[in-house]
C-alpha cells in the first residue's frame, strides 16, 4: 500500500515590508503619533467608498480594529494587538470589511492578505486634524450612561496621561507621566539627514528647549524619528510654544547644511545613533 499522500498548503502572500507605513498620508506624523504615542485622540478622513468620513481613533474598547457605529460611520482603531506585516494594509482592510458590518458591531478582523493600503483609499488633498482628548469619554458620546459603560471608561481613564498637541509645530506632544514632563516630536525627515542635523545642533549647543530642558534621545517608529525631550518639573505645554518653534528654524538651518561633519559632530551623531529605540 503506498504512502498517503501529504498535501502541503500553499502559504498566504504577504504584502511586502514598507518601512515608513503612513508615508503618502495627509498628516503622516500624526498618523504615528496616534498609532504609538497619543491614548486619547481622534480625526477624520474620507475614504473612497464610504459615504460618511471615518474617524481615526488612536484606542477603541478591547483594543478593536474597527467599529461601525449604529448610525453607520466608520471608527478605525490604529493601537491594535495585530500586525499582519503592513500596518497600512491592515488598516485599509478594516475598511473594507467595515462595509458588510452591521451598524452597531464591532468589524471583525481577519488576515487581510494582499490588496490596497490606507494610500491607496484615503482621498488626498485633505487635512488630517488631530482633537486631543482628556479620556475615552468619546467612546460613548453621551448615548450610554449605564453603570457598566462607566466602569469601562473609569478603568480606561486611568490609563491616559494629559496629553497636549502643540500649535507651533506639526505633530509635537506634550505629556506629563507622573510629576515628570515630557515632548515628543514627530520628524518627517529621512533618518540619515536629520540625525545630521541633530548632531549639529548638539555641539552647538542647540538642541534644547530652554534652561532645565534636554533631549534624551530618540525611537523610531514606522520610519520615522521621534526626539525626545524632557521638561522642568510642571512646565506645561504652552511655555513650550515658542522655543519649539525657533528650534524648528534651527533645525531646518542644520538639515540645509551638506557640508561634511566635524569629528565632535560625528562623535554627537555616533551618540544619538546609539540611544535610539526602535518601536515599531
């Protein structure tokens, strides 16, 4: 008798590694942020193929991919436990299946395979303008007062530390964690250059935000470069207005510099490269 035979099943495709997920988006850096850094906070876009713009929301309950609320509109959850290989995917796909959800459900999340990204269905040409909020209380909008809904925003709420997105800059963020006070900084830049730049700044002694302010170093997320700093004890985030916008000044000085680095620059450079986290 011969040997049964052994199927092998074929594997899924898998889209291919991006490294900068949301380049391509209005807003790119807010993208990250609220992917990675922001608890509380929305936007909204339009999106081909849906009558009603679709709000962003950084976190939804459960840490849901999508929900299609009883009116119809589209909520899309970026901080998610999965990761199928291209967040920009992933995330499209959730609008997709959105579609065939039954108002009120949740969208149930599958393995999206190979198709069209976020870039290929958000509609360019729009802002993409990010509302900070203090708790999840936007979950709800007022509709359930019910004593287990409360309880949910009640633990929810205690995870969320005050957040607060600058007005000079795109894509900056101020938080408190304890009595410690920090800014987080989305940078568009390529990495090679703007570490460059930065390490320009440092010899210079450039690269802060004022007295009692330094730059602790960086992570990488989804291609792109966060600085971060941190803050005097209760300095809060209006008093950073201005000297986040002269840096801004100073930093595009450094990045339009192409001349080559002195071995102190090189030596800064080597020390940012060193200290960078990457996240995602």
């Amino acid at each position: 008798m011969g040997k049964k035979s052994r199927r092998i099943k074929p594997s899924r495709e898998r889209m291919p590694f991006v490294a900068r997920t949301f380049e391509g988006l209005p807003g790119e850096c807010d993208w990250v942020a609220l992917r990675e850094i922001v608890p509380a906070a929305t936007a909204q876009v339009r999106v081909q193929g849906h009558d009603q713009p679709v709000r962003v929301c950084s976190l939804l309950p459960g840490g849901t991919a999508g929900i299609r609320r009883p009116d119809g509109e589209v909520w899309l959850g970026l901080q998610v436990p999965h990761n199928f290989g291209d967040v920009s995917r992933d995330l499209a796909h959730v609008l997709e299946l959105a579609k065939d959800t039954e108002p009120g459900n949740p969208v149930p999340m599958t393995d999206p395979g190979v198709g069209p990204r976020l870039q290929d269905v958000v509609e360019p040409g729009q802002s993409f303008d990010v509302t900070v909020h203090d708790g999840f209380e936007y979950w709800v909008e007022g509709n359930d007062d019910s004593a287990q809904t409360a309880a949910m925003l009640e633990q929810a709420n205690e995870s969320v530390a005050p957040t607060v997105r600058l007005d000079s800059v795109e894509a900056a963020y101020w938080v408190q964690m304890g009595e410690r006070v920090f800014l987080r900084w989305v940078l568009p830049h390529d990495e090679s250059p703007l570490l460059d730049a930065f390490a320009r700044l440092h010899v210079a002694g450039a690269d802060t935000l004022g007295d009692d302010t330094r730059l602790l170093g960086m992570f990488r997320a989804h291609g792109l470069l966060v600085p971060v700093w941190e803050m005097e004890q209760g300095q809060d985030a209006g008093t950073i207005e201005d000297p986040i916008a002269a840096l801004s000044g100073r930093l595009d000085e450094a990045l339009a510099d192409t001349s080559s680095l002195t071995s102190e620059q090189r030596s800064a450079r080597n020390g940012l490269a060193s200290r960078q986290l990457t996240i995602r």
